[in-house]
C-alpha cells in the first residue's frame, strides 16, 4: 500500500503550505518489464494546482531530489517523480536487452504518468478533482534533462545526423532543464561516443518554453567541451528561453539531487536555495503567464550586490 508523510518547507518567495508526499503510487506498464512507480507530492491546500513531471539523473530514483520536490510542492506544484529503469533501486543488470533503450523508457515514463492522472489524483489524499490538467510542465537534473527536453521538442539524432522520432507531447507547456547535456558529435568523449549513442540531441524543434540551469564550473568527462556544453539548448533552440547560470556550481548544481549526498561536491545551500526560488518562479509565470514571479525574480538577481548567477533571456 502506499506511505503518505506530511512535511512543510521553507520559502522566500510565499508561504509555503503543507505537503502530502505519498509513494510508491504504481502504474501499469505493459511491455515495460515491471510497472512504473511513482511518487507524488502535493500542497494539501488550493485548488487547480499545476503538475510539474521530474526525470531523475542516471541511478536515481522517485525518492530523489527533495529540495526540489519539496519545494516546488509547498509552492503550490504537484510534483510527480518516477522511478526509471536506470535506477539503481531496481538493480536492472548491464546485459538486460531493455538497456540500450533505457533512454526511450524514460521518455515513455514520463508519458505514462501524463496518461494515468486518474491514479495519481486517486492515490494522494484529498487531491481528486484539485490538479489542473492544462497547466503541465516537466523538469530534469542530467540524463533527467535531457529526458525532459524530449517532451519540449529536442530529437535525438541517429549516426548520420538524421533526427529521430518527434516524442515531444502537446499536454506540455514548458521546462526546467538542469545541467542538461548539450551537442553530441565531436563534442562527446570517445567514451560517451561508444556507450552513450543516445547522446546527440536536436534542439531545433524544442520550441516550448525553458528554463536552461547551468554551473560555471560543471566539466563532464562525457564531452571534450567545458562548462559551456551545458548551455547549448539555449543557444540552438528556438523560441522563448531562459538561461540561469550558476556561479562556482558544479553539476549538483549545489546539492539539488539532495542534501548531504556523496555525489555533490559542491555543496552550497545559498546555491540551491537559488535554485529553488528561481525554479519555482519560472514555473509560475510559465503555466500562468499573469504572474509576474519570473520577471520580478529576475530583477531582483540582477540588483543582489553579491549574485550567486545570472540569467539571460530570449
């Protein structure tokens, strides 16, 4: 049976509510190999509450990325976070015939979820009839990303530069992308060539609305380029985008996967707090396009004395 906690966070921008965070919330997947589970977190006030769909980094799992989860969910998202085949809770061995097309289940994942609300809004507590179904975004930390970019319009290309299917889903309005990884080609390490062929976005079609997260100082061994990878979506995408470069962040962008994990070494609260805010705001003028969160946190960076990033827009 499903868990449900209760939990409050902490929020500069408004009064965060109370969330309900219930999982695993288990979905049918035929063909898949094993259903899908998910966890879903929701203010436990308000009414027609945006959906926000999150793609775990390579290993992860639903039970990821709490500051951001939590966050997003007291400002008023319901926060979906499935759990991909990659993740080492599943422990899916290197030779199962389903990993060189790990990266297509995860794109299916995230459809599914958008298939099965009528789950989701069952399973938590009080949610049924609150989720506004037109208002929908998702977002992504790394592989994450680049899974989420996928609904937005970027294609993968195939060994001779030729653009793959068009899994983009109009039920989608717009993206928080962090440390997405950019072009592949010459631009990937011998390494990512061979194992990750995946790796080799399009981002000519990814028209919606983003909001691109890099780090100044986040250098992947899968690309023979610097920091400045992480930013192509937003220089070869069209369309309205938005681009939030971090000062001194490394690819945890600060600790967004979670607090204290072995993986962050460039642990800085000051720096997710950022995030969080800036996130959250986005996604608030994105969905709702009345709302002046976005521009109004975009000046106040620019006036902050002693900015943790910066943002460019388009």
């Amino acid at each position: 049976m499903p868990t449900s906690t209760m939990a409050s966070t902490e929020a500069n921008t408004r009064v965060p509510a109370p969330v309900v965070s219930v999982r695993p919330v288990v979905l049918p997947a035929p063909g898949r190999g094993e259903d899908l589970q998910v966890r879903v977190s929701a203010p436990v006030t308000g009414h027609d509450l945006p959906l926000v769909v999150f793609s775990h980094g390579y290993g992860w799992s639903m039970d990821g990325y709490a500051p951001l989860a939590d966050f997003w969910a007291a400002q008023g998202f319901v926060v979906a976070q499935p759990t991909h085949l990659d993740s080492r809770t599943l422990g899916l061995p290197a030779d199962d015939p389903r990993t060189p097309l790990i990266w297509r289940h995860r794109v299916e994942d995230l459809k599914r979820v958008l298939d099965r609300l009528d789950l989701l809004e069952a399973a938590v507590p009080g949610l049924g009839g609150r989720l506004d179904r037109d208002r929908v975004a998702v977002a992504g930390h790394s592989w994450g990303a680049q899974t989420a970019s996928t609904l937005l319009g970027a294609r993968v290309l195939d060994s001779a530069g030729v653009p793959g299917e068009d899994m983009s889903d109009p039920r989608v309005k717009a993206g928080v992308l962090l440390a997405l990884p950019g072009r592949g080609g010459d631009d990937l390490s011998p390494f990512a060539a061979e194992h990750f062929p995946f790796m080799s976005p399009s981002f000519d079609g990814m028209a919606a609305p983003a909001l691109i997260v890099a780090g100044d100082q986040d250098r992947s061994a899968l690309s023979v380029r610097g920091p400045d990878w992480f930013t192509d979506a937003y220089f070869l995408s069209p369309g309205d985008k938005d681009l939030l470069t971090l000062f001194g962040a490394e690819h945890a962008l600060g600790g967004v996967p979670g607090y204290g994990v072995a993986e962050t070494t460039d642990e800085s609260p000051e720096r997710v707090a950022l995030v969080q805010r800036l996130t959250s705001a986005f996604l608030r003028s994105a969905l709702h396009p009345e709302d002046p969160a976005w521009p109004t946190a975009c000046s106040e960076l620019k006036e902050d004395p002693h900015p943790l990033g910066q943002v460019q827009t388009r």
